[in-house]
C-alpha cells in the first residue's frame, strides 16, 4: 500500500532520512544532481552485507549512499556500486538493497510499500497546495498503538461524546443520523461517512472557530485509503449551505503503520485562505483551530493507547467485540485493509511456493 513518508520539507537536498514502514526499514534522501534532481528517492534501510542501518551512512559527492560499517556504496536504484575492501574485483550479483517505488504530489511524499506492483496512485489532496486554501501542518505524531485503530477512530466519530464532550462534541451530535457510502476515491477503495445536521447547535470550539452556534451542516470523515482519512466540515446558519456564509475546514489525516503496536500520524489543517477567526480577524480560521485542535488529538491518542492496553493482554476470556451500527464503516476498513495486504503479499508468496 501507499504510506506517507512525510511532508516535502522533511526531505532536505543530500539528507538521509531513516524510518520503519510497516516493520521494514526505509532510507529516503532528495537527489542533488543530475538527471534526477530534486527527486525523493527510497531503498531498503538495512545494508545487504551486514544489516547495518544504511541511515547511518553518508551521501558522497558522486550522489552513492556510503554504508557507515564497510563503505559499501549504493546508487538510488539499490544498486552496489563499489566494495572498498574488494577493489577491482566484479560486485557480486547479490550486492543491492531494494529500490522502493516513491511518488511526491500535493507536498506530501508517498512510498509502496507491497510486493505486487500499485494498483493505483496515491490519493490527491490538492487544496494543500492550492492558493484558495490555508494549510498549517501539524507536529507528527507516534502512537502506542496499532494503525487500524486510529483509521477505526476517525470513521466511528459517535465518539465525539463522551470523549470530546466540551470542545468538538456534545451528547446531541450521538443522535445525527450516519450514511455510508463506499465508492472509489481515485481508484482507491475507500468508506466515507456522512452525517447532516439542521438547526444543530454547535459545540464549543466549532462555534469559536466558524462564529455559528446555530447551523446546518454537512460532515464528512472518508477512508480514501488505508493511508489517509479525509475530514470535511462545512456549516452555515440555517438555509445557507453553499452560500457566501458557508464556513468549514478540511482535516487531512495521514497515518503510517511504524509497526504492529506503532504508527505515526501527521495531520493538515485546511481552511479556505481568506477566512477568518470571528474572534479576531487578524488571525485566519485555519490558524485557530490549528491553534485549538492538538487538545482533540490528546484525548484521541490516550483512548488509542487505553486501547492497545487491552489488546496486548489478550482475549481469553473476552467475549469479542458487540458491534453498534456505527461501526459499520470501520468493520468495512478492516475488511479492505485484509484484502489489500492479501492481494499486494499473494505474487511473492506464490514465487516463494513456486
């Protein structure tokens, strides 16, 4: 599957940037020179000859990545390109690391991490780079806890109370109505959720951030891969959804499996540029609740790391999980998720068998 490896900035000309993808290790650096400059480029992170971290290493002149314990240097496609201890003699066949495939859009760095080739491309989010909108990057996030349970958290959002009860949720919001809906979002297979409301009296920080206390709103929150979920809010005074008075912003929220208890999770607070905070317009909307929105995520991460607690003391006498119609969305994620690491392991299992 497709992952975030980061924001662009994180990935500094001639910089080596080491990270743990689903278990595996990664290397990632921005070429310098040549034919493919400015390009962000990953392979495995461990050296062929003696696992050594190739993070550690150093990019040299000609543009190789320098194994720190041997010299060993590769090229950007993994390729072993010299062994200091063997000069003049051929390299052998097996003196490469993998390459792995990298694609930059929309400021953010996604790498492949399956065996089988990608299926699709990663999911655009465009109005993080757009003119039109304000984006505020969030500081990244590890978590004590298994990836899947964030993506569960952010499509079940009944949460909303008790566990943020006083800022973004109230007991109200538990009684709007959820649709579902599980099209394709850029041939990517996806679960949104949909809640409207009318005449619905906002909670606390969303009346600060927008100005409305009484609203229609329309809410969003999309599985748009097991790599990003979506997070669209858009609220008026009633009757004015899709007018001039329509405020909102868009959470995008990019989660990456470190391993089976890890993950890390960068969030992009989206607002429409010229939109202010009520308050005090010499601050946009977007900074507000960037401002505001790390409480949220505090509650978030101690329910995720409660959770973990409880999974990693096993199910003997657990009886299993008694599902809500709520967690229809999330049943259908694990369900996805299942079937893509099936379908993206089956060609190096079936070489493997053959």
């Amino acid at each position: 599957m497709w992952y975030v490896a980061g924001w662009s900035e994180e990935f500094a000309a001639g910089r080596l940037v080491g990270q743990t993808i689903v278990g595996l290790p990664v290397v990632l650096w921005r070429v310098e020179s040549g034919s493919d400059a400015g390009q962000v480029v990953a392979l495995e992170g461990r050296c062929c000859h003696k696992r050594m971290p190739l993070a550690s290493g150093k990019l040299l002149a000609d543009g190789t990545l320098e194994c720190a314990y041997h010299g060993l240097c590769f090229n950007s496609t993994g390729q072993c390109v010299k062994i200091p201890s063997q000069p003049g003699s051929p390299i052998p066949k097996r003196a490469k690391v993998r390459p792995y495939p990298v694609l930059e859009q929309d400021g953010l760095v996604w790498v492949w991490m399956g065996d089988a080739d990608p299926a699709a491309a990663p999911p655009r989010v465009p109005e993080m780079k757009s003119a039109d909108w304000e984006c505020i990057h969030q500081p990244n996030n590890v978590v004590a806890a298994n990836y899947l349970l964030l993506i569960e958290n952010l499509l079940d959002i009944s949460h909303f109370y008790p566990l943020h009860d006083g800022n973004i949720g109230d007991a109200a919001h538990s009684e709007i109505p959820v649709e579902f809906d599980f099209a394709s979002i850029d041939g990517n297979r996806s679960i949104k959720c949909i809640r409207q409301a009318k005449s619905y009296h906002h909670p606390p920080y969303l009346a600060d951030f927008f100005g409305y206390e009484l609203v229609d709103r329309y809410h969003t929150h999309a599985m748009v891969s097991p790599g990003i979920v979506r997070v669209d809010l858009r609220c008026a005074p009633p009757g004015q959804l899709g007018t001039e008075a329509e405020r909102g912003y868009i959470l995008t929220h990019m989660i990456t499996p470190i391993d089976e208890k890890h993950h890390n999770w960068r969030i992009g607070v989206t607002c429409k540029a010229d939109h202010r905070w009520p308050a005090d317009p010499s601050i946009s909307t977007a900074r507000r609740v960037a401002t505001q929105f790390p409480g949220v995520v505090a509650e978030d991460l101690w329910a995720l790391v409660e959770q973990q607690s409880m999974f990693d003391l096993g199910d003997e006498r657990y009886p299993g999980e008694m599902h809500l119609r709520s967690d229809t969305a999330l049943l259908k994620a694990r369900e996805i998720v299942r079937e893509l690491v099936a379908a993206e392991t089956a060609p190096a299992a079936d070489t493997a068998a053959a």
